[in-house]
C-alpha cells in the first residue's frame, strides 16, 4: 500500500526508516518531510495542515493510510476531515479525532478528563483576563515553586515554573492580559507542583484495545545537568531502568486503562498514539499532560526496540484489532543523542553544511532540522539530527552515540553530554 506520513522531525524519519522495512509499505510519501526522509521515501513540499493540498495527493497518489507526526495537524483536526469527506472517509488515519486532540490542544480540558475519569494529576484550578485577580489570590494560597500552564498550544514553551509569589502573579497577569504566548494564554491553568523524577509513557490505542509501547526519558533542557531553557529534547533514552514492574502496573491500572475507557465513556474517537507525561512522586505516578502524538526524541528511542511490523500495527489500529497483536520488544538499550544548531532555542543561524555521516557505521542518524541543497545536507532548524544506537545497556549505547557524534561536524554544533547520567 502507499502510505502518507505527515511530518518533517527526527520522529517522522524514525517512523519513516520503520515504515519502509514493512513488507506492507509500497511507496511511502513524506510531506514535508526533511532530508533523512528523503533518502529513503518521497517527499512532498506541502504542509500537514494544507487539509485541501493532503487531500489533493491521497487522492493524486492513491494513498490507502495517512500517519500523522505532529500534533498541529490533529488538533486542527485532520482525522475529522478524513471521516466528513466522502473522497476520503475509507482512508484511516493514524492518529486521535479533534476531540481527542484536545487533551493535548486544552490543558484545561485535559485536566476536567483526569478529574472527571479519577487519573492522578496535580491539583489546579483555571483562570481567564476576567478572573485574573482571583488567579492571584490561588496563587497565593499556594507553596512555591507555582505552574503556570498556558491553556493552548504554545510550541512546549508554555509552562512556567515559578519560585517567587510577586513574580509568579505578574507572569500570570502577562500570560492572560499581556497575551504572552497570544490566544494560548488566554486561558491559564494553575497546578500544584510535583516534586519527582519524570518519565513518559507512550500507549498506541484503537480506542478500545491498547499496547504500551517502551519506556523513555527525554532531556529537555538545553544545557547540562538539566539546566537553561526548555528545548523540544536533547536526548533520549529507553528503556527507563527505574521504571519496574510495580511502578508500570500503576500507571496502567490507575492511569493507561481509566485513559482508554475514559475515550469510550465520553465518545472521543481516538485511533493513535497517546503519549503520558507522567512525575513520580514517591513511586506514585502522577500525570503532568497528555499529548496526541509520540514524543521527540523518543520515538527515535522506542521505535528503534520495536520488532513489530509497524505499518501492521497502525493496520490493526485501523480496524480495531489491536488486541490480536503481540508487540515484540527489542531487549537491548537504545540511547539518542541530540545535535543542534548553536543558539537553539533561542536564535539560531541555518544552512550550515554537515559533513561525515557516510562515516557513522555504528549508530542511525535521524534527520530532524536538515534539507538538502543540491547533494548537500545543510541544517535547516534548532533540532538538527538525533544520533540513536543500541547496547547491551544503555552506557554502551551512549558510547557509541557520542562516538558517532564526534564524526558529525557542522558550525556551532551543540549537544548534551551528559545524556542519560541521571540513571547511572
Ligand atoms: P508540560 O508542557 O506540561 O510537559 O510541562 C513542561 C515541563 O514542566 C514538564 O516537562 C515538567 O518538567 C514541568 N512540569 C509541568 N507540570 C508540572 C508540575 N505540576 N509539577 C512540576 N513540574 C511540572
Ligand atoms: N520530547 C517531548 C515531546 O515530544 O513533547
């Protein structure tokens, strides 16, 4: 079958390297895509969120399944226009409808879902431009640090965490009356703060039968020691070697399972990945946010130990029979080590050339912020390629990512080097 994967980040050249190695693939079109997946399927030069231009190639190219990357174009609700379009409705797409999208477009709506289905999360309440002064007088009851949360998408950036109670209530008046991160902030949700260590858990549903995937750990700030701004990851590594059997029952009793009947109870439509950002407090697991979509660089993780035929897998999705499937795990460690431009994530400079990756022998290089100019890869975002292999455990995989990261040059190339040391 041909296959369409929206996308264009080091997620979808991992979904897309998966993807091609299934017998079921045929042709395999990325748009945009970037130029790891060009090496590898076609890409298309149209955005996910062009639904008319979409539509225009499924139909052009005979298109028989659509996997969607990011969120952008779930929430904008790309599975609903599938469904409502008579062209295109026998064509699944992997990925929830608009509704569901919405556990990771509202986090207030989010939060109403935990609530009202008993999932642990941290304790919040919600707040608009009208209700600002009494958002400050929440604040006020609360102990710091304080989690201001903008309500819409914003990019990952739009979580606060605050020590200071005077500074914590001016950003709350800059994110609702001063529109900090615009229309995203018009609503913001206050939450308690949950002192843990994170992880992620990732769940592939058909909405009613559901696989957990691996266990991840992403590395989210640019600098070492987990310290500066937010990026959208640095690294990643799978398994999580804290994560147990005990701790892995709770988050499926208390969390995964009241997930997936919380989709049936309340009529979401969900055919996807769910990805649960979760903080263990005192080995109770406890949700931070939902997101529609797998994590990146996760997936450069997880998808890498998946044996499974993964185009069968999004077909038993598809047809609701996930509960027919096996998912084969690779026991070995896999580690991702991410490269990006100097500067990211603030301002950073494009089109540097990257030279050496004809000599990475032991390691997969997946493209995130690269596109070719002529034969030439040249970086082309904050994110430029996430460098994955596998050991016997994930030391030996680090070894090798770092091994192959010193062959990659590009100007002002950055990486984390201390990937994965909080495990050791
Ligand atoms: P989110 O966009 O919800 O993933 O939040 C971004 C980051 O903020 C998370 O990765 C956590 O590090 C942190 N965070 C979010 N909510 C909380 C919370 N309630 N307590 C502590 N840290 C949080
Ligand atoms: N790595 C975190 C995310 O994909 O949101």
């Amino acid at each position: 079958m041909n296959i369409l994967l929206l996308g264009s980040g080091g997620r979808e050249h991992a979904f897309a390297w998966k993807m091609i190695q299934s017998p079921l693939c045929d042709t395999l079109f990325v748009a945009p895509g970037n130029a790891g997946t060009a090496s590898i399927a076609t890409n298309v030069a149209i955005s996910p969120t062009d639904f008319e231009a979409v539509k225009a190639l499924v139909l052009e190219e005979k298109i028989e399944m659509v996997v969607v990357g990011p969120e952008d174009p779930l929430v904008k609700g790309i599975f609903d226009f599938f469904k409502n379009d008579k062209d295109l409705n026998t064509i699944p797409v992997i990925g929830p409808s608009k509704l569901g999208a919405t556990l990771e477009g509202s986090k207030e709506f989010a939060k109403e879902f935990m609530v009202k289905h008993n999932i642990p999360t941290a304790a919040y309440d919600s707040f608009t431009a009208e209700t600002v002064e009494q958002g400050c007088i929440f604040l006020a009851t609360l102990n710091p640090p304080f989690v201001l949360k903008a309500d819409g998408l914003a990019a990952g950036k739009g979580v606060l965490i605050i020590h200071d109670l005077v500074k914590a209530q001016e950003e709350l008046k800059n994110m609702l009356v001063g529109q900090k991160f615009g229309a995203a902030s018009s609503k913001v949700v206050i939450e308690e703060f949950l002192d843990g260590i994170e992880l992620s858990c990732f769940v592939l549903t058909d909405g009613k039968n559901y696989k957990i995937l691996p266990t991840a750990k992403d590395y989210k700030r640019i600098g070492e020691g987990d310290t500066g701004l937010n990026t959208g990851g640095m690294g990643a590594v799978s398994p999580v070697s804290y994560v147990d059997a005990v701790l892995m029952e709770k988050i499926e009793t208390r969390i995964v399972k009241p997930t997936i009947e919380g989709f049936q109870k309340d009529g979401i439509e969900y055919k996807g990945f769910v990805f649960i950002g979760l903080i263990n407090v005192n080995n109770e697991p406890i949700v931070i946010e939902y997101n529609v979509r797998m994590g990146d660089p996760e997936t450069e993780v997880v998808i890498p130990r998946l044996k499974t035929d993964l185009v069968s897998l999004f077909l038993s999705v598809a047809n609701e029979k996930l509960d027919e499937i096996t998912l084969e795990i690779d026991e070995r460690s896999a580690t991702t080590v991410m490269l990006v431009s100097g500067g990211y994530p603030e301002n950073f400079e494009k089109n540097k050339t990257i030279t050496g990756l004809e000599n990475i022998t032991d390691s997969i290089v997946f493209h995130a912020g690269t596109k070719l100019d002529g034969d030439t890869v040249v970086t082309n975002g904050g994110r430029v390629m996430a460098i994955t292999s596998y050991g016997d455990n994930f030391q030996e995989a680090l070894k090798k990512s770092y091994a192959s990261v010193d062959k990659i040059q590009f100007e002002k190339k950055n990486f984390r080097r201390d990937i994965g040391n909080d495990l050791l």
